[in-house]
C-alpha cells in the first residue's frame, strides 16, 4: 500500500494562476480531507469529502474547490492564486468521517509570488 | 466555538526527563480526542484515539490520557528521537470536521 499520496512536492506560483494539488489514496477510505499548515496556526480544514459526489466546505474554504468523483483521488484546485495560499497542504484520508483517524500524505509545499 | 488549546507551544527537555504535554478541547459532544506526531517536513503521523474520559493508552515511552476537559500525553524517559511536534485534535458527533491544536514542538536533548 502506498497509503495516500500527493503531487507536487514543491510548487511555486504567480499571483493569479491557477493550479491542482493531487491527492490520493489506495485503503479504500470513504473519508478524505484537505488542510492547510500555517506557522502558529495549526492544521485547518479546507474542504472534506465523506464519499464519491460528497464534498462540503470546512474552516477555510474560500479560494479553493475539491470534486470528488473516485473514492481514490480527491484534488484540490486553486482557481486564482493568491500570496495569502502561500502554505503546505496535507491531504488525509480515514476509514470513518466520524471519529477515526486519519493518515496523512506527506505534504504539498505551495508559494505563491 | 468548538476548540483545542496546546500547551506549552515548545519544551525542551533532557534525555531521561519526563514531562507531560497538555491539550484542553471545548468541544460540544466529543467524539473522539487524537494524537499525532509531526516530523519536519512529513505529513502527521497517527499516535492514540481516545473516546471516553478515563481511558488510557500507551505506546512505548507515550502515555495518552482524557479528562472531561483535556488530554495529557505523557512522556516518559524521553530520548532525542522523540523530538517532534506532537498535534491534539477532537471530532465531534454529527459532524466530519477535525479540529487541530497548534501543537507543542518537543526537543529533547541527548
């Protein structure tokens, strides 16, 4: 198993581009989320999904949008980018959406110029 | 507002000295309380669940426990390989949203 995956590593940005986080995971896990890793903030919720064609809206939504059309992938699109997205994104995935835990891929660090 | 608060944000501490780091949580109807070690660079990595005041669980030199209104993970004899940022974070019932502390950044030194 390769657990749950993400693509680019490393990216960097224009103010205004736009672009796709990958994410993927092959445990077969109805829920995946999305976060976003600031310094003295903590992990913040993006978007979740809780199954194919489910997706809601968590803690900092705006500026992104996620599809979720496979169990398996869950991308996360940034249609205008912006210095304020400048962060490293981890995507997660979990066996249950109420209370098991999630395992993370390793990390997309995103700077946007 | 549902929340988790973690403390202290950094320590340090000798080889050998054990301490307790502390996660305190308002959140309303508490499913389930977790801990995650975070290497630099990596994503976190799963460490306990806890879902009921007074449960306990170990794992190696960690000990995580639950109060009605927080958690402590207890580490005992440290070494420098648990040297990390370890992050509490609570979900609660009807929802699916994880709520992430800021976490405590531990150094231990040899």
């Amino acid at each position: 198993n390769a657990g749950v995956t993400q693509t680019p590593k490393f990216q960097v940005l224009k103010t205004g581009q736009s672009m796709t986080l990958q994410c993927a995971q092959d445990m077969n896990h109805e829920y995946m989320s999305w976060y976003r890793q600031d310094p003295g903030m903590g992990l913040r919720l993006i978007h979740y999904s809780v199954g194919a064609g489910i997706t809601d809206q968590g803690e900092v939504p705006n500026g992104y949008n996620v599809s979720r059309s496979t169990t398996e992938d869950f991308p996360l699109r940034l249609l205008s980018a912006a210095p304020s997205q400048t962060s490293v994104y981890f995507c997660a995935s979990s066996d249950r959406p109420d209370g098991n835990e999630q395992f993370f891929g390793p990390g997309t660090r995103l700077t946007v110029l | 507002e549902d929340q988790v608060t973690q403390s202290p944000e950094a320590l340090r501490l000798q080889e050998g000295e054990s301490s307790s780091l502390n996660c305190s949580y308002t959140v309303s109807g508490l499913r389930g309380l977790f801990w995650y070690r975070q290497d630099p660079g990596k994503g976190p990595e799963f460490l306990f669940t806890l879902y009921s005041a007074g449960e306990e669980k170990e794992k190696e030199r960690l000990k995580a426990t639950l109060t009605k209104k927080e958690s402590f993970l207890h580490i005992t004899a440290p070494k420098p390989e648990d040297s990390a940022t370890y992050l509490c974070a609570g979900t609660t019932s009807g929802t699916y949203k994880y709520i992430f502390g800021t976490g405590t950044r531990l150094k231990v030194l040899a």
